[in-house]
C-alpha cells in the first residue's frame, strides 16, 4: 500500500504533539506556508481545538472534584449569641415535688466547632470512582473528532487555494502566449498575408482570457480568507500559501481495496465511551437500594456567662464521634422507574451504534465511488491535456508556415486553455474525495 501524505503527517503529529506546533509562527507562514505548516497552525491556534483543550482541562477538574468528597472533610464552625430573654424550664422542686419553673443558661454564649468527617460508602462517590476514566475518554476523544474535522476542512480549504492560484498562472502563461499571437497576427496582417480578421481574433481571445484570470485572482483572496479562518489565522496578517505541483500529482493515488471498520471510527468510539458511562447509570440506579454510610467528630468549645466582657474567660469543651448511616425504605416506586429508564437509554445507545454503522459503510462507498469516478476523469483530462498541447504545438506550426488558418490556432489555444484548467479542476474534486474516503475510514487519527 502506498502511503500517503496525510499518513505521514498524521504520524508526525502522533509523535510530536504540540511541541510541532509551536514552532511555526505567523511570520513564518507569512513567508511560506505548505499544507503541514497550515495544518499545524490550526492545530495550535483554532478556536474550536482550544476550546476543546479547556474543555478537558475542566473534564479533568471535575473529575477531582468528585473524587475529592472520599477524603476527610474538615470544618470549622464559630457562633456568638446574646440571648435577649433566656428560656424557661420546669422543674420539679425536690422537697416539694411541685413543678416549678426555672430560668436556665446565660444571657452571653459563644461555641468554636471542629469537625471531621469521612465518607465510607456513597454511591455516588462509586459512580464517580468507576465512570472516571471513561469521563476523561469522552472529552479526549470529542478533542481528537474536533482535530480531524479541523485536518480535513483546512487541507480542502488548501487545496482550495493553491487550485486556483494554479489556474491563474495557467491564464498567465496563456495571455503571454496570446500577446505573442497578437503580435504575429498583426506583424502579418500589416506585411498583407492575412486580413484583419485574424488580429481581431488574437485580440478577443487575449481579452477573454485576462477577464477570466481576474475573475480568478478575486476568488485566490476570499478562498485565502477562508483558509485563514478555518485555521484560526489573523485575517489582517499575510499568509503566503506554497505547494509542490509534482507531489500534488503524487498525492492522488491510494489503496481502493481497503475495507471499511466502523470501530476505527472517532465518532463510533465516542458512542461507545457514552455506552460506557449508561452502563454505569445503570449500576447507579441500582445501587439506589445501598445504604450510605459516613463517620464523624466533632470538637467543641462552649462559652457561656451573663457578663459580656467575661465571656471568654472559662471555656466547656464537648466532644464526640461516630458512625451513620442512611437506608432509604420506600420512595413511591422512584427508584424502579429510574432503573428503567437508565436501561433505556442503554438500548438506545446500541441502536445509534447500529445506525452509525450502516452509516459509515454508506458514507464509505459514495465516499470510494466519488473517488474512483473522479480519478478516472482527472486522468482522462491529463491524456487531453497532452494531446491538445501537441495539436496546438503542430497547428501553430503550421499556421505559421501558411498551412491553417488563423480561426485554428484560435480553437487549439481554447482547447489547450480548457484542458489544462479542467486537470487542475479534477485535481481537487480527486484530492478531496480522496479525503473523505481517508476519513470514512477512519485513517486520520490523532
């Protein structure tokens, strides 16, 4: 198998990661930028790709977040009360055994609290220890979707570009061949061989031609705009984009024989990491049924006096410790239905993996057929291409030898403008289906 370019850019990225990307700057596209340097740029800076970081960076926190509650929390507490009027009691007089009532506590009461305590079993603190690497997975993997999508777009965005560049240095070459014709046909037209007609025909195909390059240069910018863009480049910097036109030929071939694997596919992969994290509901719901059970203690200092000033003066520690533990009985039947519906959503789930991958093996043949019918044609327009560059070569031959006429230079130099902006037209419809078929199966990874 023959490997390709993205092959080997994704295998560049497998191995260097960002420390690649830091390395090209906005100076340096200024000055030539080719599609790994574009690649790599937008890797670094697109806004999509670093939203896609922070949110691992918050998936990551979170995580710790959850996991924090199984280490012993620690709390201190402080209250300062005056009581305005202090509370009564009865009791009953021990000589008479009358109920007589008392004025109890002090008007000044002041409590500093520690406490500790430690969770031993929580479902909820076992969800969050079991569904934790999958949860970093999930937001890993919706990072590596982002970066394929942002591969893609930009290379067609690229190949966008410098196509059409192309097709602008194409027209130059066919205004500087048709300034020569121009001046020919006058030069014979003024030493009388030919008639006007064909000076007129030089003329209107020169300026057809000059329309058609700058209908061509106007599209370079706004399709350079769109690259900067879909890079995350600064609009109003230079970004000077450079190609190879013999390794862009390369690049059109790869292996039609390969078979498509839904399972190598990020999007299938995704499903799968949320498949996981039902599962783990499921367990959730059932674990509904499961005590929680925690420890405690607590340290307190009591203040208390009726003068103000002589609060703090004497304290009264208390301390205690303990288990609990908390079993729900009966909740109308709320738990079964949650049980349900987690499995549901489980059934679901296999049923989007199922249509997925129905999915990908449809999108991998329209993907292959668009490839193979646009390779057919661009090798096709090729044999044109040089087949309409050998009828002009022999024609203006001979028109310079008085043989053909002017009106059939006219139409070799069309045919020869037509043909070899066609190849470069099949050029890219072939380099971006060739895209799509890399990603339907799954080859651009990271």
């Amino acid at each position: 198998m023959k490997k390709s370019w993205f092959t080997l850019l994704v295998g560049v990225f497998s191995v260097f990661g960002h420390l690649g990307f830091a390395q090209k700057t906005s100076d340096s596209l200024a000055k030539q930028a080719y599609l790994t340097d574009c690649v790599q740029y937008a890797l670094s800076h697109q806004p999509v790709i670093r939203q896609s970081l922070i949110d691992q960076e918050v998936a990551e926190r979170t995580v710790q977040s959850s996991l924090a509650a199984w280490y012993p929390q620690l709390s201190a507490g402080y209250n300062l009360i005056h009581n305005l009027k202090l509370p009564t009691t009865i009791f009953p007089d021990p000589t008479t055994g009358e109920s007589v009532p008392r004025t109890i506590g002090a008007k000044n009461t002041s409590t500093a609290s520690l406490s500790l305590t430690q969770s031993i079993f929580s479902r909820d603190l076992l969800l969050a220890s079991r569904t934790a690497d999958a949860y970093r997975a999930q937001a890993t993997q919706v990072t590596v979707r982002n970066k394929i999508d942002v591969v893609v777009n930009v290379s067609k965005a690229f190949y966008d570009v410098i196509l059409t560049q192309r097709q602008v240095d194409i027209l130059s070459e066919d205004i500087t061949r048709l300034q020569r014709s121009l001046q020919d046909a006058t030069n014979q037209y003024q030493g009388g061989i030919v008639d006007k007609t064909d000076p007129q025909r030089a003329k209107i195909a020169l300026n057809n031609s000059r329309a058609q390059q700058k209908q061509f240069r106007d599209q370079v910018g706004a399709k350079v705009q769109t690259l900067k863009q879909l890079m995350g480049y600064p609009p109003n910097m230079v970004l000077n984009v450079s190609y190879d036109t013999l390794q862009l030929f390369n690049e059109v071939a790869m292996d039609t024989t390969l078979l498509v694997n839904p399972q190598r596919r990020i999007e299938y992969q995704l499903l799968q990491t949320q498949g996981q994290l039902l599962a783990a509901n499921v367990r959730y719901q059932r674990w509904a049924y499961l005590p929680t059970v925690g420890a405690f203690a607590n340290y307190n200092l009591l203040f208390q006096n009726n003068a103000f000033g002589q609060l703090y003066s004497q304290s009264f520690p208390n301390s205690l410790m303990g288990l609990s533990l908390a079993l729900p009985i009966f909740q109308g039947g709320r738990r079964i239905q949650q049980t349900k519906i987690a499995e549901l959503q489980v059934q679901r789930l296999n049923w989007d993996l199922s249509a997925l991958t129905s999915a990908v093996d449809a999108e991998y043949a329209q993907a292959l057929s668009n490839y193979k019918g646009n390779l057919a044609n661009y090798l096709a327009l090729r044999e044109n291409q040089l087949l309409a560059e050998d009828v002009y070569r022999v024609i203006n031959l001979q028109y310079r030898s008085g043989i053909k006429t002017y009106l059939d230079v006219t139409i070799a130099e069309a045919d020869l403008r037509t043909a070899r902006l066609n190849v470069f037209n099949a050029l890219y419809q072939v380099l971006i289906s060739k895209l799509d078929v890399q990603r339907a199966l799954g080859e651009i990874r990271f």
